[in-house]
C-alpha cells in the first residue's frame, strides 16, 4: 500500500489496491515501475534510490 504522503511514489491520486513495485535496470540506468497488483494496470514510475558509485 502505498502512503499518500511519499516521495518516492508519486502517484496521484494514490492507489487504493496493493501494488507491486519492480526495479530493473537497463543500460545502467533504474526504473522504477508501480503496478496495481489487483488489475496489472501500470499506475506511473517511482523515484530510483540515489547511486552509489564510489
């Protein structure tokens, strides 16, 4: 469930289902996907954690 006062899934208006948050990467790069676990509809992208590079 996701809270409506976060910041890192900004999805308005927020999700009354449970939803799945999935992480890929591609070319180095994180997406962060949001997806209603209920109806499997793609709801928006979340915001990728900072990196870590050193």
């Amino acid at each position: 469930i996701i809270s409506p006062e976060s910041d890192v899934f900004p999805i308005k208006p927020t999700p009354q289902n449970p939803c799945w948050i999935v992480r890929s990467i591609d070319n180095n790069k994180i997406t962060v996907t949001i997806i209603d676990a209920i109806n499997g509809k793609v709801l928006g992208y979340g915001v990728p954690p900072p990196r870590n590079d050193k």
